[in-house]
C-alpha cells in the first residue's frame, strides 16, 4: 500500500467508541418497559421502526435517539396499566447525554497509531452526524491535531465519497478509507474506486451493517486498529 497518499477514517466505532452507549441506553429502556408488562420483542420493533423512520426524516445524533425514546416513552405509558415511573425514564436518557459532552473514549493505539501514520501519508477524519455534535468529540478526542482535517456530513453515501475526490483533487488509486461500517465507510469507498480497509466491531450499529463488497481486490481486513502500522509502514 505504499502507492497510498491519503487515509481517510471513520470516527465513531473506528476511532473511539460509540454505539455501546445507544445499546445501553436502548437496553434499559426495553428492561424497563418490560418491568411494566410490555413483551420486549414488541418494544424492540417498535424501537427499531421508529427509528428507521427518525433517521430517515432527520438524520443522525443524539438528540434523535433521544426524541425517540421520549415517543416510545409516550406511546407505552398511555397503554401502561399504570404510569411507567418518570423518574427511572429520566435517568436512563440522563447517563445517555452525558456521552457525547464528554471526551471520547479511545480505543487502544488510535493516538499512536495516527502519530506514526502522519509523518508518511495526509491524514483525515470523515463523520457523519449532526456538525456540532461530532466537530465537539473531533476537538475533545485532541485527534484534530494528529491529522490535516476532518469533515463532518449529513450521509456518508456514493455521492458523499465522489464528491470528496472531486473537491481535493484526489486519485482513488491513492486513497483508503478506514472503519467499522460496510454501510457507510467501506462498501460506498470501494465504489468510488478507492481502496479500504474494514476493522470489524461487535457493537456496529445494525443500520450501518449490509453484506461487504470487494471491488478488484481493493477491500482489506484487519482484526484492530494498531494493526495498520504493519499495512502501512
């Protein structure tokens, strides 16, 4: 992979964690309504449903999962044969919005690993997300300073990926992205002719999961993130 001149990286799930505080935040939330009476298959889909249309209508962030849980929260309470307690609701999204206000969580060697990779190849991050929320784990992770600059956007889609190798001039042959997701960093990447490198994560988030592509042997895999010093250097 020398002939590479640009990494570009996922964030959340690739960088540092992510999705495990929706899964926490979303499990107490079927335990509670559970303790209530409610069949957790039947608020599982209903969260699942609901929360395909909320991304779909308004995209990513915390604030949406939030605006979900508080519909589901409704629309079970006035079925509940008594009032589903506030209190237990509340802090179950009250530990969930401490997340993204604090400094994310690392995974081991992301630090050292992007240190080393700096001084061979131009380095950027690409998020998707609401631009407040993601700029602000960008700037608190202290990673902005490892590489040249990061890109927070609405989808990371085929055309998010074409549009990015338009704008800075960049050769697909010259270019991998890195992540979690085959959804939203590997499969779109590899359609625009680049190559990329897929890290799998047992919490990836089911909407950002679909079957893996490899274009012309361009897709590789590694088992963690440390692993990209022995790919690259």
């Amino acid at each position: 992979m020398k002939h590479i001149k640009q990494i570009i990286f996922d964030a959340d799930d690739t960088l540092w964690e992510n999705n495990i505080y929706y899964i926490e935040a979303s499990e107490a939330f079927f335990t509670l309504l559970s303790d209530y009476g409610f069949e957790r298959q039947e608020v599982e889909n209903a969260f699942d449903n609901l929360e395909a249309n909320v991304v779909k209508e308004k995209g990513y962030g915390s604030h949406n999962f939030v605006f979900i849980l508080d519909e589901l929260y409704k629309q079970f309470n006035l079925r509940s044969n008594r009032p589903i307690d506030r209190k237990q609701y509340q802090s179950i999204v009250s530990r969930f919005t401490r997340h993204p206000k604090r400094k994310p969580r690392l995974f081991q060697g992301v630090e050292n690993t992007l240190s080393k990779l700096n001084n061979n190849y131009i380095l950027y991050i690409l998020t998707k997300g609401d631009h407040e929320e993601q700029e602000g784990k960008i700037i608190r992770s202290g990673l902005h300073k490892l590489v040249n600059d990061y890109f927070v956007v609405e989808e990371k889609n085929d055309y998010t990926y074409e549009n990015l190798i338009q704008q800075h001039r960049w050769n697909p042959d010259e270019t991998c992205m890195v992540g979690n997701s085959p959804k939203s960093d590997i499969n779109p990447a590899l359609r625009n002719g680049m190559y990329a490198i897929h890290i799998p994560y047992e919490n990836t988030w089911k909407l950002d999961d679909e079957p893996l592509l490899d274009r012309n042997g361009r897709l590789h895999r590694i088992s963690k993130f440390t692993d990209l010093l022995d790919f690259f250097l």
